[in-house]
C-alpha cells in the first residue's frame, strides 16, 4: 500500500462508515491523475469488496424495482480506463481481481440479488482492459450476467464492444476470448409459448444487441477462427434446430438463410443462430478456406437436422466456385423435398446454365425422380415448383414440362421459392392515376369526369379512393396554380369533384402555403371565391362536408396568423365575409363527455376551427388598424362585434365550441374590445347552464394567465360562483381553483378576499388539495421569498380551515409536498412538518419530504427529530433509496438527537446495513458525533 497523508486516509475511514460520503468521495477519486494510488487502501479497507454491491430493491408500486448503483463502479472503470491507456498491466490486473471476487462472492447467492446495473459496469471494464489480463475463465460469469430478469440492452452494447475488443489485436488466445463471449451471446433458453402452449426458444440476450453482435463479429470470427468459429456456431445452431417445430419444418421459423423480409423479427435465438454459422462460414472462406468443403460435406449436407443441411445447400450457392464440387452430392432426389424448397431453388436458379450438360441432366432427373408425400396431381405440382427453377427453353426442362402438361398441370405459382409466403400492403393503396396524369386532367378539363368515377386497379381486392387522394394531393402540391384556376371554373371545377377529393386539394394549398409557395394576392382570390360558395355546395348533406368546412377554416386563419406571411390587405373584407357564411354552414358535431376533452374537441371541430378563423382574422384586421395610427375601435365595432354577439348568444341553446374557444381566447377577447369582453363575461361562463360553463373553464386551462384577464373573472363573479357551485365537474373546478391560487402566488389576491377566501371557507379537501398540488408544481422555480412565504401561510391556512386532525391523508401528502418552501422548521414551521408528516410515509413523496427535512434538520433539530418520528409511524420501509434514510439518522445523532436516532434505527431495522448504523453511533462518542 502506498503511504497516503492523514486527510487522505480520514477519507477513507469516512467512506468505509458513511455511505454518503462514499457516494462523494468515489467520483472525486476517479477523476484524479494518481487515482491508482487509493487502490490497495480502498481494497484493504473492504470499499472494493463485492458484498458492498446493493442488491435490487422492490420499490413503492407491485412489481416494480429500484436497482442502486455501486459508487465503487466509476473508480474501477476510470482504473480500468488509465490501465488501457498507459498499458499498465499492474493496476490492471487489480481491477481484474475486484471482478474475479465479485464473481466468486456470487456463486453462493441466489441469482435475484444480482445487481444488473453491476453486471453491465463489469462487462464495459473487460471491453477496455489490456486483453492480456483478462484470462477465458474470467468469461465465466457472462452467462450469470444474462440470466438477469432485468433489462439487458447495455448489456448488449458492452459486450459486443468486449468482443471487438478482443478480436482487434493480433493474439489467437484473445481470438478464443472472443468466440467464448459470442458464443454466450447466442445463449438461450426453453419457455412456454402463449400462443401454442409449446416449448420455445428464447434468447437471453436483447434481440436487437444480438443482431448487432452477430453482424459486427462473426464474419470477423470466421476470417481470424476459421473452423473453430464454424464449429462453435454449427453445434449452436445443430442443438437449436434439432427439436419442435425448428427441426420438423425449419422453414417456418427461419424461412429463408439470407437475409430476407419473410424472416421473423421475433425469433431472435433463432435467426442469430443461422446467421452467425453463415457468416462465420463466409468469413472463413476469405480468409484460408482450407478444409472448408469437408467440413460442409461432413457438418452440415451430411446431418440430419433440416436447418444445417438448408445453409450447407445456401452454401454451395453463395460460394459456388469453391464448393462448385459438393453439387454433386447436394442433387438427390431425397433432397427435394420442402424443407429444402429455398435454398436448393435458388442454387439451381443461379447456377443451372453455369452446370455442365451432366450436372443439367442429373438435375431434371433428381426432379422428376423426387417423390414428396402425396402421387399423383401433388408430386407433379412439387416437381413443376421446381422446374421454374430452371429456364423453360432448355431442352430436358422443356421435355420435363411436357411430360407434366395438361389441364391438371395447376397454375403457376407466384413464389415457387417459398412453401408459404406472407405478403402484407400498407398505405393508402394504389391509385388509378399518377399525379402527373392527374395535372394532365386538370388541364385536359377531364378532372371531375375521371376522378369522380375511377377505374379499379388491377385485380387486387383494395379500396383505390385513398391512393386516388394521396396522388391528387401529390399533383397539387406540384403544381398548385393549375389547380386554383380550377377553383372557380364552372364546369369540371374543383367545386364538381368528390367532397373527399376537395378536401385533399385544399390539404394541399395549405402545405403549398405553409411552404411560402404561393403568392399573397391571386391564389387568395380565387381561394376565398371558393370558401364563399361553400354555402350553395351540393354536398352540404354529406357526413364529410364537415371536415371540408374545418380545412377551409384552417386555411384562412392561416392566411391572416402572420403578418409577415399573409394574404393582400384589401381582400380581408372577401376574407372575413367567407369566413361568416362557413359559421353559418359549419355541422354541429357531438360534444364529449368529459368536461376537459372539450378543448380538443372544440380545436378540431369544424364550427371551432371557423371559430378560431374568425378570432384570427378579427386580430389582424385590428393590429393593421393600430398600426396605421387609427385604433381598432371602430372596426370591432363595425365589422366584428355582431358575429361575436351571434356567437355568444347561440351559446343558449349549445354552440359549446363558442364557449370553449372564448375562454381559452380571452386574452385576445381583451384585446379586440375589452368593454365587450366586460360586458360578457359573464355570459362566456354561465353560472346557470353547467355544461356551457364546464366547457368555458376547459378552454381557460388553456388560456395564458394574467392580471388583466385575472382581475375580469373576479369582477364579473366567475372565480367565486365556480368555487361555490355544487353541480360542477371535479375536472372544471379544477381549473377555477388553480387560476385562483395563481394569482395568490402571484400578489394579484390575498387569502383574505374572495375567491381565495371561498376555498379555505368552504374547506372542501378536493379544493384544498389541488390548490396545495398546484403550489407544489412550483417547485424549482425561481421564487422571491414572499412567494414561498405566500405558499407557506397557505398551507397554515389551510390546515386551520380543515382543522388538522380531520384533513384527509390525501390532503395533508399534497400540503407536505411544500416543505420545500420552508426556509427552516423553528416555531410554527416546525408544526406545520409534524402536521403533515404522518400522511407522507405512504407515498413516493416520501423521499423527497426526507429531503426537506435532511435540510431544514440545522435550523431546529428537536422539531425535524420530531417530525421524522410522526414519519416513520406510516412509513414502511422496503429500502433506502440514495441512503436519505440513514443520512439523516446519522445527522440526528450528530446534532445531538441520539434518542430519536436510536429509535429511528430499532423501527428500520429491517433494511441492510441498518444495525451497524446503530451501534457506530453508539460507539460514537457525543460530543464526536455532533461535531460530524
């Protein structure tokens, strides 16, 4: 051991009994240059000792679990980095030895007190040490490694970067090392499939690491390994495929050995098993090939499981020029048969003309002579599956055709190369025109008379309409002036096509619009001509029209959002007339039945995207006329008030649309006219029809918060009459009670004036709570201290209000989530902490209520001992999450709570490491404990 200096072995000791300063110090450890020279100490003094390693934990909800993290790790990893770089085989080797007594200490314990995050650290620290002091028995603990029943995707990624690792130098032992750790990559085990009640195989190791080790290293295998790869990999794949379904009909789970899309995903053991033994194999024949056609011949055509004789035939195809010779012994009669179809179909497919007239011979014989289960009409139709193989104009293929001629020949078959075959469409389906021919329609003037009445497409049994739509909305983003011409024309116009049709044109312009492709002024013309005769449209009965009125809609808001980016000034007027006779043709739609999807509702509506067209609209007409000096009064007055008004007033009989939007707009309504908005407010949130009023405070949840708009809900009552009203949704009183404790946190209203003054009054706990959840979402903010002061008086508040003993425990877990707030815990701060404390041992709040109180433990000692005591009375433990627990134990005793500390210790006694805190505090002399 090195000589350390006093402060440096104090250290030390501080780190072997505080587990909060060994998750310090060890950070603080790695990151220095001499991190090497702590080894031998930190190892002597038990800190590297694998029985420090936390196991998993359940954590608060079932079948959860926290898995801690071993401070140890990152200072053996930064070891294990400066070892790689400086060569160091000494300081190596060390950390070599910390993994070998982690795996032995792990033989003798069940495998669920495995700690996977551990298991992923080891495997990243044997990627980056010097291979020549990693020994192959070191590989041993890999396959205990993925039997964990956690997740394994950094698994995977360490230890496909291991064995790069070991496959880069030039070492055949570090080869070996390599090949070991692949192999345990292709790990599997035997479960029961859900589907079929049957024994499946399944891979330990996550299928898309396993994919990924196979394509980055086994080629890499096969060039360094040769016949030591394939071997490995063959008795891998012969003991997969040699049972079940894999080994009676190996086609169905692996359909084809090149990479193919008729190949499942799913069946990762599997694929890699195939693909591995192919590519190993690959691998060895660039390389030195010598023995390669023995070992094809003997290991694979030779077996008798399906899957290897399959690659041995995929084999001779692939490396045709040096297997050539083994197409003799492949071209059986016995070997025509299913199981085979693919492989043997392709290699006669590829290499037939490339045969001698012998081999050809031998070939359509083989076929003719091969005899599948079934005679007669089933062993002709096997055998013409197979001559499609071979080129029909060759003369003993077109003989053998002959001779399987006639009306019971059957009909071609689509993939004779496959025993099933799986197909799948996706998209909108084809189209009867291409975009190009639709722009050709356009100009032909044969638009509604071809799209309106398409031709099917081909025999397939799909719907064309989508794939009609897609290639129309395709030709009029290329070309959006042809089609604005036709927005207007009076015979084969747009106005004649299909609604649906319509709808993709205008989805189109919008795109075409968006992307700045259109021009301010002629487009706009012609565009709003057509919105403007959306009212004499034929199609107005129709369920889509709907949808064609919203698009509309959403085009004009967008040509009047951005005053950089928006229609010509003179066409407003044209624009806000279209936009008032789509309100008055707008479908009513069903309003859903939970209050807070209003907003979403409303926002896709079509009555409520004309809605936010007009606010949109009536925005920009009033900026231009600020702009140019003359206020916006009179235009409100003039050309937008009586829409609002019809709008408004509708409201009585429904129109909730209105009332959502209005609300969430009001901002924007005080803007426009703020007498208006005065005047209605009222009226936007009916106290006397709850639906309306439910559907308003959906909309103000979505409303940018301020004082203004603050200060006109409380004038005009709203606030007040939804905090007092009975027959509102919990979801819309919701939105009143958080507005309102906005503008307490705000300075904009007092706990003493109404509504505030309503929600302690009528104590209702659901209030209560959420004001005290919305407070507590301050957390982190950047607060001023009368802000917290203001939380803190709430929560006094409330507790008189509900008169503490009788809080709901739900209620006193929302108001304990404010002690962060507290600026210390001295007088009524520290009642307010034992108030709350019983209620917060039940809930994942817990650890951060043990986090408060660690901070505020300084400012009054008593109160926080207190405090912690009401805690643990709920509080059942199952772990320690970070050590808070036994971190703030330690502080109690070291500000002279020892009584408390010792009773806190006897009710936890139960978590790990838990007794020796408490006999290290008895050993600690008082005075020495409160001085830390």
């Amino acid at each position: 051991m090195t000589e350390l200096t006093q402060n440096e072995a104090n250290l030390l000791d501080m780190m072997a009994g505080r587990p909060e300063m060994e998750r310090r110090a060890f950070p603080l450890l790695a990151k220095r240059k001499d991190r090497a020279r702590f080894f031998e100490d930190l190892r002597a003094g038990g800190l590297l000792d694998p029985s420090r390693d936390p196991r998993p934990q359940p954590g608060d909800r079932p079948g959860s679990w926290v898995v801690p993290y071993w401070p140890a790790l990152g200072y053996l990893r930064a070891c294990a980095e400066q070892s790689a770089e400086r060569q160091d085989a000494e300081l190596g080797g060390k950390v070599m030895g910390v993994l070998r007594a982690a795996a032995e200490y792990a033989r003798d314990r069940p495998l669920e007190e495995d700690n996977p995050v551990t298991s992923e650290e080891f495997a990243h620290i044997i990627s980056i040490l010097p291979t020549q002091v990693v020994q192959a028995a070191d590989l041993g603990p890999v396959p205990r490694w993925l039997r964990t029943r956690f997740d394994k995707v950094s698994l995977g990624a360490n230890l496909d970067r291991a064995i790069g690792h070991f496959l880069s130098g030039q070492d055949p032992g570090d080869w070996s090392k390599a090949l070991a750790l692949a192999t345990h990559c292709l790990a599997w085990e035997t479960v029961t499939d859900a589907i079929t009640s049957g024994p499946q195989p399944r891979a330990l190791l996550d299928g898309f690491w396993l994919k990924t080790v196979i394509k980055h290293h086994a080629l890499g295998l096969g060039r360094k390994l040769g016949e030591a790869a394939a071997s490995a990999f063959t008795q891998n794949a012969g003991t997969l495929f040699a049972t079940g379904i894999a080994a009676t009909h190996s086609w169905l789970v692996r359909p084809a050995v090149e990479e193919h899309f008729q190949n499942h995903d799913w069946r990762a053991a599997e694929n890699a098993a195939v693909e591995a033994l192919r590519d190993s194999i690959l691998g060895w024949a660039e390389s030195d090939p010598t023995g390669l056609p023995d070992f094809v011949r003997a290991k694979l055509l030779g077996g008798d499981v399906e899957m290897l004789r399959r690659i041995g035939i995929y084999l001779i195809d692939a490396l045709w020029n040096q297997l050539r010779a083994l197409y003799a012994y492949a071209c059986r009669p016995e070997l025509f048969q299913h199981g085979l179809r693919h492989e043997l179909f392709n290699l006669l497919k590829n290499h037939y003309e490339e045969m001698d007239a012998q081999d050809k011979r031998r070939t359509v014989a083989a076929i003719m002579g091969a005899s599948p289960n079934g005679e007669g009409r089933a062993r002709r139709a096997s055998q013409r599956r197979w001559l499609a193989a071979l080129p029909p104009d060759d003369p003993d293929v077109a003989l053998a055709l002959e001779r399987l001629g006639g009306a019971d020949g059957g009909a071609a078959d689509t993939h004779p190369d496959f025993n099933s075959y799986l197909e799948a469409f996706h998209g909108p389906g084809p189209s009867p025109y291409k975009p190009e021919e639709i722009t050709a329609l356009a100009l032909e003037g044969k638009l509604c008379e071809k799209l309106n009445n398409p031709p099917r497409v081909g025999d397939l049994p799909l719907p064309t309409d989508l794939g009609l739509r897609q290639a129309l909305a395709d030709a009029v983003a290329s070309a959006p002036e042809i089609f604005i011409e036709k927005l207007g024309a009076a015979e084969d116009g747009i106005p004649g096509l299909e609604v649906p049709l319509q709808y993709e044109v205008l989805a189109a312009l919008r795109g075409a619009w968006k992307a700045r492709q259109l021009g301010p002024r002629a487009p706009w013309e012609s565009l709003i001509t057509y919105f403007d005769g959306l009212r004499e449209s034929p199609h107005r009965n129709e369920e889509a029209f709907g949808e064609l009125v919203g698009k509309a809609a959403d085009l004009l808001a967008d040509g009047a959002r951005d005053d950089e980016h928006a229609y010509d000034e003179d066409l407003l007027p044209m624009g806000w007339e279209a936009i008032r006779k789509l309100a008055e043709i707008a479908p009513a739609t069903q309003q859903p039945g939970k209050p807070l999807d209003a907003m979403t509702w409303a926002i896709n509506s079509p009555k409520g995207r004309v809605i936010e067209a007009a606010v949109t609209h009536a925005l920009r007409e009033c900026r231009l006329a600020d702009a140019r000096g003359e206020g916006h009064g009179k235009i409100w007055e003039e050309r937008f008030r009586a829409f609002f008004d019809g709008e408004l007033g509708k409201t009585a009989d429904g129109n909730d649309e209105f009332s959502t939007l209005a609300a969430s707009y009001l901002v924007n309504l005080i803007y426009l006219s703020p007498e208006w908005t005065r005047a209605n407010v009222a009226a936007v949130f009916p106290r006397d029809r709850p639906e309306n009023l439910s559907c308003a405070l959906a909309g103000l949840a979505f409303s940018t918060a301020t004082r203004d708009s603050y200060e006109l809900l409380r004038s005009g009552g709203v606030l007040e009459s939804c905090v007092r009203a009975d027959n509102l949704p919990p979801e819309a009183r919701k939105v009143a009670v958080q507005r309102v404790m906005w503008a307490y946190l705000a300075g904009a209203q007092t706990l003493e004036e109404a509504p505030a003054k309503s929600v302690l009054d009528l104590a209702r706990p659901q209030d209560i709570e959420e004001a005290a959840w919305f407070l507590s979402g301050t957390r982190g903010s950047e607060l001023a201290a009368d802000q917290r002061g203001r939380i803190t008086a709430f929560w006094q508040a409330a507790l008189t209000a509900l008169e503490n003993d009788k809080a709901p425990a739900t209620v006193l877990l929302a108001l304990g989530s404010l002690a962060w707030a507290l600026p210390n815990a001295r007088g009524a701060n520290g009642e307010l902490l034992k108030a709350v404390a019983p209620a917060m041992g039940r809930d994942v709040h817990a650890y951060g209520f043990l986090e408060d109180l660690a901070r505020l433990l300084p400012s009054a000692p008593g109160e926080i001992a207190e405090a912690f005591s009401r805690f643990l009375q709920s509080y059942d433990a199952t772990f320690d999450y970070d050590d808070r627990l036994k971190t703030l134990i330690w502080e109690l005793a070291a500000t002279g709570q020892r009584d408390a500390a010792y009773a806190a210790c006897a009710k936890l006694r139960a978590l790990p490491r838990m007794p020796e805190l408490a006999e290290r505090i008895r050993n600690t002399p008082a005075a020495a404990s409160e001085n830390g």
